[in-house]
C-alpha cells in the first residue's frame, strides 16, 4: 500500500456531491488527494468534472480525473491555466463534483445495465457520456430500435431497486457467466470485486456509479444501431427528456472525516 491510495467515496455512495480532503502529491500529473467523491474515467465511463475549493475561498477548476501509475491512486486534473500557487501537500480542500453531469452519467450506466439485460450477448466496447451512451454487443443477429425502446421503458417504470455488493474473486471464478464484458475485466487483486445489482434485472461486475432506481433514469430511448462489424452490433442511447428536477438535486454531502453519514433513503429523492 502506498501513501498516493486514495479512499473512493463514490464506490459506496455514488450520490455524494462534495467532501473534505487532505492533499498527498501535486505535481505535473495532477493532484492526488487522500479522499475523493471524483470518479475517475475507467469501465466506459467519462472522469468526473468540478472544482477543488481552498481554505481561503479560492476555487481551483477539475476538468478530468484519471486513475494514477498505482493501484488506488486517482488523479484530479486541473483545467488549463487554473492558478495553483500556494497550494501544497498538506493542505485541506474541498472536493465539489459537477453533480448535474454526474447524475447524467449514472441514469445512463444503469440503463445501459437495462440494455444488457435485454440483448443476452457479450460486450466488446462501452462508452458513457453525460450527453450518450454506446454498448457494442458481440453478435449477428439484426437489433429493433423501437423493441429494445420499448423494454428499457418498461425496466424503467417498474422501478427496480438498484444496489451493489462485494463478491470474493472466487465467487466470481465460480460464476464466469456474470462478466459480459469481452474488452474490460473486473480489477484482480484485491481479494473482493464489486457487482451491481438490478433487483431481478441484472447482476454483473461493476465499478461505476448508477442511480438507486430503475425509475430514476427517465426517459431513455435508442437512438440509433449500427452494424459496426460482421460480429458487432453497435446501439447508442441517448435522453428523451431531463430528468425531474426531484431526481436530479444533489442529496448529500460528506463532513471531514473519518465518518460520512448515512445513505440517504432513495425513495425520498
């Protein structure tokens, strides 16, 4: 274990807007704090953006986080020309994230869960955007826009509870069929691996940050499907419309440490 591992807060809590942090290293790479609510591009999904606030009021602006040369290390990248003087190892900050965007990218991650569970065949390439997302399937047979429309809809009104756990890695060994993914693996390590779980949806390894609630990600529709190969059908969501206002404020924010609050109740958001 090294000094630059830094504790994910959103890998228990996705809906956690902001929280206080110590920096351990600012250097050309980026910025490593000792906890963070950014999450760094990884599985598909885009880095967090947001704003690192000083203790004298000055705000310095995250245009990207990227995971660092060491296992737990997450970088948190400044915007160009963003003023860092006087900022040190040592210092307390805090972390702020984009929660508009973020929200935009956990309505997006479970649907695109929804749609796995609607085309049973393998994953070969993911993208999640705030503004789209793509699933690439491993397969030939031809896909219905409207169809696969009409059953993320579905999934979506009925409102299923979405939640993780950790699994061992041997669980995991155990039960190969739960990896979809053809190009990216659960992380090994670790001894543990984390799923997410659609409560009689979908269960798969994941790592990135999704809503409580089936119903929370709004309307989604497929926007297109391309035949991207002989063997890969490609299918890009995108939004039909915002989102509530109710669903997209953020809903809670961490105090210094060592404890965050407890999860807030989903079914009030």
């Amino acid at each position: 274990m090294t000094d630059t591992i830094t504790d994910d807060l959103f890998r228990e809590d996705a809906r956690l807007t902001e929280c206080q942090a110590r920096v351990l290293t600012l250097d050309e790479r980026g910025i490593v704090l000792d906890r963070t609510v950014f999450y760094p591009l990884g599985g598909g999904q885009a880095g967090d953006v947001g704003l690192l606030r000083l203790a004298d009021g000055r705000e310095i602006a995250i245009a990207d986080t990227r995971k660092g040369g060491t296992p737990g290390e997450i970088l948190h990248l400044p915007a160009s020309g963003a003023d860092l003087s006087g900022l040190k190892v040592g210092d307390s900050v805090t972390a702020v994230i984009d929660w508009q965007r973020r929200h935009r990218h956990m309505r997006f991650h479970t649907a695109t869960h929804l749609l796995c569970a609607l085309v049973p065949h393998p994953v070969d390439g993911c993208s999640i955007t705030a503004d789209y997302a793509r699933l690439d399937f491993h397969m030939t047979e031809p896909l219905d826009k409207e169809l696969l429309s009409a059953g993320i809809a579905r999934l979506v009104a009925e409102a299923h509870a979405v939640g993780h756990r950790w699994i061992s890695e041997d669980e995991l060994d155990a039960r190969p069929e739960l990896v979809r993914s053809m190009s990216v693996q659960p992380p090994r390590g670790q001894g543990r691996v984390r799923v997410l779980e659609i409560d009689g949806v979908d269960l798969q390894p994941c790592g990135g940050t999704h809503v409580a609630n089936t119903a929370e990600i709004g309307a989604v529709l497929v926007t297109k499907i391309e035949k991207k190969s002989a063997k890969t059908r490609r299918v890009v969501l995108g939004f039909a419309s915002a989102a509530p206002a109710a669903l997209t404020a953020p809903v809670t924010v961490t105090p210094a440490p060592p404890a965050p609050p407890a999860p807030p109740d989903a079914s009030a958001a």
